[in-house]
C-alpha cells in the first residue's frame, strides 16, 4: 500500500473513531486520534492475520482502544455494526482491550504501565523460539510516570530485546493535563537511551510520510530494543479536539458529530 492510500485508511479510521465514541456516548477520542496514523501503518505493514506467527500489537495506552478496533474494522476482524456497542455490557469492543472478547487485539491491558511488560514477555517467548516478527508496544506519554515502564526499559534493554519497539505517544497530555507540568519527562531520549535502546525521534506522529521513514528505519537496527519517541497532537484531525485536554475523554454533541465529519471527509 502506498502513502495516499495509507493516508486515506488512516482518515477513515479517524471518522470510525469519532464514530464509534458518538454512537456509544462514551470513549476517549483525543488519544486514539493521536495514535491512529502510525497504527494504520503498523496493522498495513506489519500484522498479518493469515499468518501464525505473527506480529503483534500490545495497546498499553488501553483507553485509546477505540483506535484498535478501527483497525481490526478494517482488516475485516469487527464489523461496522457493532460499533454502537461501543463499552456496552456484552459487546467484544469493551472500553479497554480484552483476549476474552476479542483475541486479536493481542493483549487485555488498561492498567497503565504494564502494556511494555506485556510486550517485553511476548518478545522473549519469539525469541525463544526463534521467531522473526516483532511486538509493538503503544504507550503514553503519561504512562512515562509508571516505574513499571522504566523496570522494563532497564530489562529488555539489558536483554538487547531488538525484536521489541516501544512507540511513546507524545501528545503531550497527561490525561487532561499538560503531560510534563505533572511531571517533566525530559530529556526523555537520552534517558531511554542510557537504558540501552535505540531511539528514534518521530517529529510529526501524524504525518503518515515520516511515520513510514521511521518505521521502516527501525526495521534496520539490531542489537537493542528500539524506542520510537512520536510527537504527536492529541485530537488529530479533528480541529475543535486538537490540543484540548477536555477531549481525552468526552462524548461529542450531534453539532460537534456533523462538525468532525466534514472536517474528516
């Protein structure tokens, strides 16, 4: 798939979440939003459900589930009627991911801070069995404050898990606050770097030519787990989200719905 059509999935996972979290009347649309162009690239480049082994996706940041399961839309894994049972009782699109419900989301997390362990173990057992695919780990920048993140950074950088890539989504935003006024994570590469990982600087997480140039750049480094540092912008798209801590989590009204639409045609 080339970039415009990689552009165009991700534009249209963009109207499935604002969709789907307006439907359901309930959701976190700042941080799937911020997310989504990269993931669009990893599930086209990356996953392939036929195989087995395979790659996989561990949704640390939980709560930006909705952008997970655009993606699984799209690879024919959900289908679009059951995204107005969005975090409903009974339905398999619960409102952090879950095996039980849905085993291709790859792992059950909403805790923050333990989506990176998760992936670090998945990436062990590969390597244990001499498996090539390798394990995304999409993380906040908010989950950046958990000590379990930093334990596992030291582990699998110790471990030169080079199979592994960490992706931090810099939003910016902690929640609804400012992420480094609750506490400051810079210099943040060299800290990721000094535990024993490549680091690679994502400048635009939402401009799909340089999501490519990175990740395909990553491709090429051994030797030790790779970080991918993603400045991206909360709400991305949609412009009355863009850089709002009050859209980390909230419902749009039908204006705001029609508004979004035609801002994402």
């Amino acid at each position: 798939m080339n970039i415009d059509e990689l552009k165009s999935h991700a534009l249209a996972a963009r109207r499935d979440i604002v969709t789907m979290i307006y439907e359901s009347g309930i959701g976190h649309p700042g941080g799937a939003l911020s997310i989504i162009d990269i993931l669009t690239w990893i599930y086209d480049q990356e996953v392939d459900f036929s195989c087995a082994p395979r790659a996989r996706v561990v949704m640390s940041k939980g709560h930006a589930v909705a952008a997970q399961y655009a993606m699984l839309h799209q690879k024919g894994k959900i289908e679009r009627s059951e995204f107005n049972t969005f975090r409903q009782i009974n339905s398999r699109l619960q409102g952090h991911p879950s095996i039980k419900s849905l085993p291709e989301v790859d792992a059950t997390t909403g805790l923050l801070g333990q989506g990176l362990s998760i992936a670090f173990g998945m990436s062990a057992a590969k390597k244990q069995r001499g498996e090539s695919q390798r394990v995304f780990a999409i993380i906040g920048d908010g989950e950046m404050h958990e000590g379990q993140i930093w334990e596992t950074l030291q582990q699998a950088g110790h471990m030169k898990m080079d199979n592994l890539v960490a992706i931090i989504d810099y939003n910016g935003f902690s929640s609804h606050d400012p992420v480094n006024q609750v506490v400051n994570l810079e210099p943040l590469a060299d800290k990721v770097r000094l535990f024993g990982w490549h680091v690679l600087e994502l400048h635009n997480g939402n401009d799909m030519h340089q999501v490519a140039d990175t990740l395909m750049l990553s491709r090429h480094l051994k030797g030790k787990p790779v970080a991918i540092i993603a400045h991206t912008t909360k709400g991305s798209g949609v412009s009355y989200m863009e850089n709002n801590g009050d859209w980390h989590s909230k419902t749009p009204t039908t204006e705001q719905y029609q508004q979004a639409m035609e801002e994402l045609q």
